[in-house]
C-alpha cells in the first residue's frame, strides 16, 4: 500500500538500504575474523566521512583538521580503557615519566558513561569555539582550511610534548579489556562490529535527516552563496558553527569505534597526512551525497589494505593512480558515476518513449 | 520637503561612504514614506548601488545613520537582522541558489523563523505550500518548480530572485536595475508587478532604463558623485538644467551607442 504510492527510484533506493544493511550485518558469517575487524575499522572511518560530506560536500567548508576530533574521541575511550585495565594503578606511561598521581583530568574518564560523553561532546565543543572565531569573523575558503591544519599540529605538538599526561609519541595502548570481556577475543569482535553497524546506520540516518530538512537546504545555499543568505535573513555563522561541530561529534564518534577496534591511539593517527586522507575519501566517494561518503571511505580502505598486501613495495603508486583516475574521469566521485550512468539510462529510455514504447518502472 | 502622504519608513541622515579615502556617498539625505515607488537614478559611479548597499548592510557608512520603520537604527545592524526586520534585496546581477531547486529556492526564502533549530525541525504546511505555488504562478515558474534553479535562463532567474524577495514579506525592496537584460515583454510584467507591490509595500528602484522609469508616476531621486542633486517628478527632473548637463544627456549618448549595438 505504501509502497505503492512511492515513485519507483525512491523503493530503489529503500532497497538499497535494506540490500547494504543485511550485506553488513551477516558479514561476520561470511569473513574471516582478520578481515571483519579491518571491515569494522572501516565502518568506523565511514561515519567520519559522514560528518566529512556534512561540512565539505553540504557546506562547502573544507576541513583538514578533522583528524583532531577523531582523535580526542579516540583518546577518551583510550583513557577510559586504560584506566579500568590497570586495576587501580597508574598508567604504566604515568609511572615511566615519573607522577605520582593520576592527574585530576583523567579521573572521570574512569566512568564509561564520561568518557563516552567527552569523545562526542569535546570534539563538538573545539568546533564550536574555532568556528565561532572564524565563521563569526567571515574567514572562510581557504584561509579557514589552512587554520583547520594549523589546530592539528597545535593539538599534535601539544599531544607528544605532554608525554606524561598523554602518553607522548606512542599514544595510548596496553589495554585488553572491555567489561572484563577481552578485546580479542572472536565473540567481542564480532559484537563489536555489529555496534559500529548500528552506529554507522545511526550516523547515516541524523546526516539524511538533516540534509533533507530545511536546515540542509539552507546549508547548500551557504555553499552557493553565503552573502545571498544573508539578505534573505539567515545567520550563515551560526550553520555553519552547528554543521561544523556536529561533523566534529561524528569524527569523535568513529575516533572511539576505531580504538576499540584497533587498541591504540596515537598522535600519529589525528595528523596531518590522516586529516587529508579522510578528505579523501569524501572526494573519492562523491562529496555532497552520504552515500558517495560511506562508499569512498570503505573502497578506499579496502583497496588500501588489498594493494599494500599485495604489493608492499609500490602499493603507494597504485594509490597514487587512483586518486588521479577519480580526479580526472569522475571528478564528482563514485556516486557521480552512478548519476551519470542513470543520466545515460534516462536519455535512453527517452528514445525508447519517443517510440511509443513506456515501460513500467518496477 | 516632507511628503505628508504617508508616514517616514526609511531614513538616511547625512550618509557618507569611505572606500579608501573616496568618498562614494557623501552626505546624503533620503526618505521613503509608506506605499511608495521611488526611482534612484544618476551616471555610473553616482553613487546609487552604494546607497543600496548602506540601506541593507552591506556597506556600513562612515558617518551618518539609517532609521527604519519607527526610528530603528540600522546603522550598524548586521545584514541578517536588517533583512529580518524587513528590508530586501535584489541584486543587480541574478543571485539564487543554483544547486537548490526553484521550489527550495522560495522555500528557504519564505517569510518563517530563521533558526537553527527551527530549520531543523521545519515541516512544509500546506498554507505553505499554497503561498508558495501562488508564487511560482505569479513569476510564471509553476511548470519549473522542480528544476534546478542555475539552468534557468537569465530573465527567469531574475524572476525567480524577485519572487523569493517577495516571499521574505519585506516592508521595503531594494530593487538594482531590475529590468536589466530583460525582454521588452518582461520588462512590462516587471512594471505592472511592481505597480501591484507598491500597494502594500514600499520600494526603492536603481534604474538606468529612462523609459522604464517615465512609465511610472513617482517620485525620482537623482544622485551625482555621491551626492542628492535632485528630487521630484519625472518632469521636474527633466527640466532641471544641471540634471540634463550631468546625466540625461550623457545617457542619450549611451542610449544611441546601445541601441546601435
């Protein structure tokens, strides 16, 4: 019934959905428990392209500095994961460095419910602060890119310099343990894959909400003419603020998943080369739809990890190559490929039409 | 001086503009009363667009003020909050949202609350929807709702531009060159929507188009090198010596050059 009185490319897409949902939730039938944990650390990376598209590809704010945000998210998990494998003790890198104590800013982070708060709400909070100093003052385009890249060695340098609160160089790691459930373990794996799926779904879904709203339609005007939307009454500052810091959650987000996953974070991991990869695979997938966001970012990972298994030594080339092929032949990414291919599809059915033959389209 | 038809809704007071040390505007006095259809005219570089640019925040002047409605002061407002408070806009040169349909165009132009979380959680209603199909019929664009607004043709995009400032519920337009790059047939309809405009609401037109401008019987502000050299009818205008010295007969020389071209 209600399917009946949708247009045909909308079941489609809810097909879609429903097609890629199932593919993720039974893939811990079908792969390895190596290759679902890389999977996992994919999805994880797919929700920060989410918040990527959201700001970049919606917006048209280009962000290099979401490394940071995904890396104070990693960090308050790391913190709360170290602090509960220790048993009471100091953090081993605590001990190296000579404190005593633990310092009063990692004592909440004992709590799951604070650490999991702080690894969304800090991110949001750093991208509210540099956006009210930037978007208030109308510093945009480039300028506002570089300053993005400029937060991430502030946050870089002041990471490894503060060895003894963060663990320097080497980050956070030597922890195994989550609800006393072993994080190697297959069974805590797998479980936790399926939360990031849920969370990626949840993910996708805020940012589909939110691009389909009025506040969407708003942020594309932005990205068409941000003086225009300030004759017709909006305050474009304050749009971008709240989509710049709700990218800044998503990042913190996935930044949590990816330690769980991973079991490490480190300063190298939130820096500059990882900020402009995650750039990437927006630009890849297709920048201004989710979809495009959450292919590139897991095709893009996946060839990775295929090249540099395959050929360790040059794999970079190859790496190297892509970029260029998507930036030359689809510079709308591969969620362009796809419109174009309906485009032609369409442009065919025309003639047929013009025939006097109508195919139904379901 | 003062019009007694209606009252004062907009005034500049002794307005003067800084561009680096030009002066663009120097010392300008202007009202606008309630219900009228004002035309500014003058040369290239007299000043008019810049006095838009002040009236709607875009330019903030270096000396003088602006007062709306019952004596606001907006001089120092943000465009923002001057447009919310009911002062709009058309720019010379079409300014849409190409990526946005011509319906999401009037959709986020329509008179509604501004905020954030508003925006977030806005449905279309279906008084809505109706203003806004009313809209899409009065600019002639009902058949092109869906389209995206960049593959409209300029004269459309210019319709379009109006129709979204006239969804924004302003109680003043600020109208430079409308008319520009327009057919012979939508320059008139541009003429009878603004005869009809101007019954609810006031107007302030940048023109260069004399013809244009000798349609309508109202009053007409002529500006030169940032400063008012006069103000009243058409005719007045027209017989007034320095006025023709400075800008008529200029312009007659443009008009030929242009009607050559």
């Amino acid at each position: 019934m209600l399917l009946r009185t949708m247009p045909p490319q909308r079941i489609w897409l809810l097909a879609g959905y429903a097609a890629a949902a199932a593919a993720l939730f039974c893939a811990p039938l079908v792969l390895s428990d190596f290759r679902l944990n890389l999977l996992a650390k994919f999805l994880a990376y797919a929700i920060v392209a989410l918040g990527l598209d959201l700001i970049w590809g919606y917006t048209g704010i280009l962000s290099l500095g979401h490394g940071v945000f995904f890396g104070l998210g990693g960090y308050a998990m790391a913190m709360y994961l170290k602090l509960n494998a220790g048993g009471g003790r100091l953090p081993d890198f605590m001990d190296w460095s000579g404190l005593t104590a633990l310092p009063w800013f990692w004592k909440p982070f004992g709590s799951l419910t604070f650490a999991v708060l702080a690894g969304i709400l800090l991110p949001m909070l750093l991208a509210l602060v540099l956006g009210y100093f930037t978007f208030r003052n109308r510093i945009r385009g480039v300028y506002f890119t570089i300053l993005t890249q400029a937060l991430v060695i502030i946050t870089v340098t002041l990471f490894i310099g503060q060895q003894a609160y963060t663990g320097g160089t080497n980050g956070v790691t030597g922890y195994g343990k989550l609800f006393g459930y072993s994080l190697a373990s297959p069974d805590t794996k797998r479980f936790l894959y399926w939360v990031t799926v849920v969370l990626l779904f949840g993910a996708f879904s805020l940012c589909r909400y939110l691009v389909k709203s009025r506040f969407g339609k708003v942020l594309r005007a932005i990205r068409d003419g941000e003086n225009r939307v300030r004759f017709i009454g909006y305050n474009p500052a304050v749009y971008q603020k709240v989509a710049f810091s709700i990218s800044a959650g998503l990042a913190g987000l996935a930044g949590m998943l990816f330690v769980l996953h991973v079991g490490i974070i480190s300063p190298s991991m939130m820096g500059i080369v990882p900020s402009i990869e995650m750039v990437l695979w927006v630009a890849i997938g297709g920048r201004g739809t989710l979809g495009g966001a959450v292919l590139g970012a897991i095709l893009l990972n996946s060839a990775k990890s295929a090249f540099s298994e395959s050929y360790p030594d040059i794999w970079i080339l190859f790496m190297g190559a892509l970029f260029v092929v998507v930036v030359v032949f689809l510079p709308k990414g591969a969620a362009g490929l796809f419109s174009q291919l309906k485009r032609v599809g369409r442009r065919k059915a025309a003639d047929e039409g013009a025939n006097g033959v109508r195919h139904p389209a379901v | 001086m003062k019009e007694q038809t209606g009252s004062v809704i907009l005034r500049c007071d002794e307005v003067t503009v800084d561009f680096d040390g030009f002066k663009a505007v120097q010392g300008m006095n202007f009202s606008l009363t309630r219900g009228e259809l004002r035309f500014l005219i003058g040369p290239n570089g007299a000043g008019k667009t810049t006095m838009l640019d002040v009236i709607c925040g875009k330019v903030k002047p270096a000396e003088g003020k602006v007062l709306f409605g019952g004596g606001v002061d907006i001089t120092r407002k943000k465009e923002h909050q001057i447009a919310e408070l009911g002062i709009g806009r058309k720019f010379q040169t079409p300014s849409i949202f190409p990526s946005l349909t011509v319906f999401e165009n009037f959709e986020i132009a329509m008179k509604q609350n501004r905020g954030v979380f508003a925006a977030m959680r806005a449905k279309l209603r279906r008084e809505e929807r109706e203003r806004i199909a009313a809209q899409l019929a009065l600019v002639g664009l009902e058949e092109k709702a869906a389209w995206r607004a960049g593959g409209l043709s300029h004269g459309e995009k210019q319709w379009l531009e109006i129709g979204m400032m006239l969804l924004q519920e302003p109680e003043i337009l600020l109208l430079d060159e409308p008319v520009a790059g327009m057919t012979d047939g939508e320059t008139e309809k541009t003429g009878e929507l603004l005869q009809q405009i101007r019954k609810t609401q006031s107007i302030v037109v940048v023109e260069h188009d004399m013809e244009f401008v000798r349609s309508f019987a109202s009053k007409v502000t002529v500006m030169h090198e940032g400063k008012l050299l006069k103000e009243g009818s058409m005719e007045d205008v027209q017989r007034d010596n320095r006025v023709t010295e400075v800008y008529l007969g200029k312009r007659r020389d443009a008009d030929a050059s242009r009607s050559t071209a």
